[in-house]
C-alpha cells in the first residue's frame, strides 16, 4: 500500500466513519480552553463525555457541554463511575434523552482501587443497552472470551484495556490485544493506560482499529503539545502495521549483500 493511498483510512463503527483512529477524554483538563486546543491538536473528531460528570440538564451552565460543539465533535457520552448494569443503563438513558447520542461507552467498574471492569454486569448491560437501540462500545479487561462475549451481546466496537484506567503504564499485554483483534469482527479499540506517545505508536502497530485516551494528554505537563504528539504516534502506528515490521532475529543479518564482495585480505 502506497503512502498516498492509505493517508489514514476512515475508522468505521456502525457504518460511521471517523477520520481519526484517534478518541479522547474530555476530564482533568485546567480548563475547558485547554481542553478544547489539545483535543483540536489530537485530530479527533470523536470525544467521550461522562454522563455523571456533567450538567446534562444544564448544558448551557456545564463548563464541557457549552465547550464542546456539536459540529465540530461527535460526542459519545460514557457510563463512568458507574458499578452496577442498572446504574450504567440508567446513565446511558440519561445521556439519550439529554439528547447527548444513542451511542455510548459503556463502563461497569468492579474494584474501586484498579477499576477494573466488572465482565458480568459488563455484559448484562451490553445486552440490554443493544436491546433498546443504543450503539454500545463496552470498555473490558484484555480477555479474548469476555470481548467475545460482549460482540456476541451486540457490542458495535470492544475496547480492551492496555493497563488500568489512569496509570500511564502503556501496553501491557499486546499478545492478548493482538489475540482479541484477530478473533473479533467489530472493531477493537484500546481504551486506557497508555502513557505517552510511544505507547499509542507500539498499541496501534499491534493492528487494532484505534485508541480511547484521557489522562496521556490531560496530565501531561503541556496538554496541547502532546495531543500533537499523540496524533502523529496513532499514525505513526498504523502506518507501520501495515506496512509489516521485519523479522525479529537472534543473530546479526549484514544489510548489505556481500555477493562481489572480494574477501579480506
């Protein structure tokens, strides 16, 4: 595949395109200014909203809402801080009638110190959520048989984590994502724990579809440079997925010929 001809192809869930593989947070920003730049920075054109978080009955008055336009930015409102199916449902519904999307990311915490996902009310809500129209793009552990659960639960995107919400440790188990990408036909987006921008470059080389970050750019000392930073590692990543990686050796290979070489004297 040429350079031209890839130029970064649409990412697309649902049947929607997006012309970024690239999702971001809209929390922990110092303000809704600095927000608004370093998500114009990142190139997304998607951006996750916490339901709980916000004024959803006051979006004139809400310091994200008022921030965030619709015609600039897709919003997909999220289910965080929520610890139960009924409490994630009741947020997602919420979020629908504040007239946010039908799409949400659906987030069901089992373990207040990790939080980690809790796979059994995960999916439980994933089924009731597709049930009622919505477009459900559930945040999971890297386990291949939860993630093949949630796509048969209706999932239209599943989002594994690289490492626990908010610890910047990066990638940790790219066998399992790689293992998840290759079983699954709905996209697989890596959402949580990376840290900088070669952790989203190394995440993205592993052939996933794309990335779901906050805290990289939002506690980053400039949030607006490494939204740039992160931009370019996303396509950085994907172009060198597809372009194939070379061969890992245990032994030297010369990069030159040595045919008509003449022989040391």
């Amino acid at each position: 595949m040429s350079w031209e001809a890839d130029e970064m192809a649409p990412m697309e869930i649902a049947g929607r395109r997006f012309a970024s593989r690239l999702i971001v947070g809209t929390g922990k920003y110092p303000s809704p200014e600095i927000m608004l730049e370093a998500i114009r920075a990142s190139g997304a054109d998607m951006v996750t909203v916490a339901v709980r978080r916000v004024d959803i009955e006051n979006p004139d008055r809400d310091d994200i809402l008022r921030t965030l336009s619709p015609d600039e930015f897709s919003l997909l409102p999220n289910t965080a801080a929520c610890y139960s199916a009924e409490e994630a449902i009741r947020a997602a519904r919420l979020g629908r009638a504040a007239g946010m999307s039908d799409w949400v990311k659906l987030e069901v915490i089992g373990d207040s110190d990790t939080l980690l996902p809790h796979t059994e009310e995960l999916i439980e809500a994933t089924r009731v959520l597709v049930a009622e129209g919505f477009v459900v793009l559930p945040y999971t552990n890297d386990d291949l048989i939860t993630a093949l659960r949630l796509e048969e639960a209706g999932a239209a995107a599943v989002m594994p984590l690289a490492s626990p919400i908010g610890s910047g440790l990066g990638l940790l188990n790219p066998l399992n994502i790689r293992i998840i990408k290759s079983r699954l036909s709905v996209p697989v987006i890596v959402d949580a724990g990376v840290g900088t921008a070669s952790d989203a470059c190394a995440t993205m080389e592993q052939g996933v579809d794309g990335i779901l970050m906050n805290t990289a750019i939002a506690a980053a000392e400039d949030p607006v440079e490494m939204a740039g930073a992160m931009r370019l590692a996303v396509e950085a990543g994907r172009r060198a997925y597809l372009a194939g990686r070379m061969p890992r050796r245990e032994w030297a290979v010369p990069s030159s010929p040595l045919e008509g070489v003449p022989p040391p004297a």
